[in-house]
C-alpha cells in the first residue's frame, strides 16, 4: 500500500513538472 502511494506521489510529481516544463517553454 505504502508502495503504490509512493508511485502516484512520484508520478504526480513527474507529470506536474513536464507539464510546468511545457508551459515555460511557451
């Protein structure tokens, strides 16, 4: 359980950044 949280927190950041990464591009 701990685990899977770990993985959405991550992937959360992850996805957070590429899209903050897409939009200072612009």
């Amino acid at each position: 359980m701990v685990s899977v949280l770990l993985t959405s927190t991550s992937f959360s950041l992850f996805f957070s950044f590429l899209l903050y990464t897409t939009l200072s591009s612009n």
